[in-house]
C-alpha cells in the first residue's frame, strides 16, 4: 500500500454526525477523533480521543447527582421531540382504535370459528 491509501483510510467519514460537524469547521488533526489503523499485524482500528473526560458508564460519584443529571437529559431529550397537535392526535387515535377494534373482531370469529369447528368434529 501506498502513502496516499493511508491517508484516504484516515479521511473516511465515520458516519457519526457529531464528528463530522467537528470536522467541518476545521481539519482531521485539529479535533483529536481521527479514526487510525493500527499497522503492526493486528490491522484493529484505534481511535484516539481527547483524554481528560471521564468514562460515562463509570457507575461511581454520588446517586443523587447522577439521577438529577438523569433527569436534566430527559428534559433535553424531551425538549427535542415534535409533539403532534390536537388534529392529529384525534388522527392517530382513531386509527389506532380502528385497528383494534378490527383485531379483536378478527380474532374473536377465528375463535368462534375453531370452537364451532371442535364441536362439530368433537361433538
């Protein structure tokens, strides 16, 4: 392989959007989340991040603060959502309760129809 192959391996987009929104604005080296392959025979892929965060799932520190952390996300999360109006939730709702209503009678004449179908052969 050449030079110029190991730099397109390194430019590849990841895919994840916030390390190409990093990206955008300035070069792969500056960011410090370039994607690198390892070259000495196990041909893994690395990626280096900036240190100095901790690890997310750590599980230690104090319950409390972790679960109002918890609920702050939630709020962002929840801030995000398109939440539909009263047109479409009348919508949506009446579809949703057709179709119920459409399995239930579905499923309750199949039964009908296997206990008439027992009692015939049964009977």
């Amino acid at each position: 392989m050449s030079d110029d192959d190991d730099t397109r391996a390194v430019s590849r987009p990841t895919g994840k959007r916030s390390s190409r929104r990093a990206r955008s604005g300035s070069s792969d080296h500056e960011t410090g989340s370039v994607a690198t392959i390892d070259r000495d025979g196990a041909g893994s892929r690395k990626t280096s991040k900036p240190s100095g965060k901790k690890k997310a799932g750590s599980g230690t520190g104090n319950p409390f603060k972790r679960l109002v952390k918890f609920l702050k996300e939630v709020v962002q999360e929840l801030r995000k959502v398109i939440w539909p109006n009263r047109k479409q939730m009348v919508t949506y709702t009446t579809v949703v309760l057709v179709f119920v209503i459409f399995t239930v009678a579905f499923i309750g004449l199949l039964d009908l129809a296997f206990i008439k179908g027992v009692n015939w052969l049964f009977g």
